[in-house]
C-alpha cells in the first residue's frame, strides 16, 4: 500500500471523527439551550399564571365585598319588613 495514500486515509479518518463528535457536542449543546429557552418560557407562564391567578383572587375579593354589602342590604329590608308586620299585627290586635 502506497504510505502517501495511507497517511491522507489516517487523516481523512480523523478528521471525520473530530467532526462527527464536534456535530455531537454541538447538537447537545443547541438541546441543552433549547432547554434552557423552553425552561424560561415555562417559567414565563408560570409567571403569568400567578399574575393571573393574583388578578382572579383581587377580583373574588371585590365580588365578596360586593356580595357582602347586597345581603347587608338585603338583610336590613328584611327587618324592616319583619318590623313592620309586626306593627301590623300589634295594631290588628288592638282593633280587636
């Protein structure tokens, strides 16, 4: 065997094995960001989740207040229609 063609061989050789590995390392190394963006966009919604979730617990809370103040309301009309049947019902039993 010719030495000239053997040695291109040895070195064509090594040559595709430093670029096979160096692709390897690449490609792991563009998942590896690819990870690191997914994970930083999964933290983003995360993010917006809790300010949504935030926004949604303020908002239950002025509703509740809301709620509130309807059956305060509610509540009071209530006594004073309870006290006032009870005026009719004394006056009744005056006529009587």
């Amino acid at each position: 065997m010719n030495p000239h063609v053997f040695a291109v061989g040895m070195i064509a050789g090594v040559v595709l094995v430093a670029v096979v590995v160096g692709a390897i390392k690449f490609s792991l190394w563009l998942g590896s960001i690819r990870n690191d963006v997914v994970y930083l966009k999964s933290a983003d919604k995360i993010h917006t989740h809790d300010h949504i979730w935030h926004n949604m617990n303020r908002n239950q809370d002025a509703t509740d207040k809301k709620i509130k103040a309807e059956l305060a309301t509610i509540s009071k009309t209530v006594n004073e229609m309870v006290q006032s049947l009870k005026g009719v019902k004394n006056a009744n039993a005056n006529l009587v």
